[in-house]
C-alpha cells in the first residue's frame, strides 16, 4: 500500500516519526507506525498530536502473535516498520545466532499480526 496522500507525518520533538494525522470532516484520526488507527473517533488536532507522542514507539518493541500461512500462530518481534511493509522476526529471545524465521507483513498492518496478549488461540515459540 502507498501511504495516503491525506496522511501528515508527525515527529516528536527529536524529530523521531510516531505517526500519521489524518483530516477527517469533523476532526482528525491520528495512525501509529503499524498503520493502525488510534482513536475510535475523530478528535481535535492537538489531541492527536498528544496522544502519539504518548504513545511514542515503545510498542515496537513489544512481544506480538503473527498468524502464518499454515494458520499457526507464532511468537514475534517486529524489526522493520515502514509505509511499504513491516517486517518480523521470531522471537528468539536475544539470541543472536539463533536460526529464525523472518516474515513480511502488509502495511497497515491486518489481523495476521497482533499483539501476543491478543492472540486467540496458542502461540508457538522454539524458544519457551
């Protein structure tokens, strides 16, 4: 997906990107760097603003459930995240010489890729 024209980027004051702002008819819808919308409704511009600086990029770090091809769920990390894709990883728990597969997920991100806490069935993981 091409990010969309009406989407402005917003840096925090580092100049770090933690989203997109969106013009809506009665407001503004604010994305993270998933693609995911933030807010269930249009809300005013300064509270967008607001509310992706405090969400910040710490979530990217977290532990999340990729459902694959075969319909498995597995634990991962994400290593890449852009407008053109995002990129995980399995969880290999800091190992760095661990063999792993790696993943391509579509930007904005679907319901193959959630967050491990919301995985509806079991998740594997060759390293638990």
């Amino acid at each position: 997906m091409t990010l969309p024209e009406t989407w402005i980027a917003h840096r925090r004051e580092d100049r770090e990107l933690v989203g997109w702002i969106e013009p809506e008819s009665d407001g503004f819808t604010p994305y993270d760097l998933l693609g995911r919308p933030r807010s269930p409704e249009p809300i005013d511009w300064l509270t967008a603003e607001e509310l992706l600086e405090a969400l910040g990029i710490r979530y990217l770090a977290d532990a999340y459930a990729l459902r694959t091809e075969s319909g498995e769920w597995v634990r991962v990390r994400i290593v890449e995240a852009s407008a053109t894709g995002i990129g995980v990883k399995e969880d290999d728990f800091g190992d760095i010489g661990a063999p792993v597969s790696a993943y391509g997920v579509p930007f904005p991100i679907d319901d193959r890729l959630v967050p491990l806490a919301a995985a509806p069935g079991p998740v594997r993981s060759r390293f638990l």
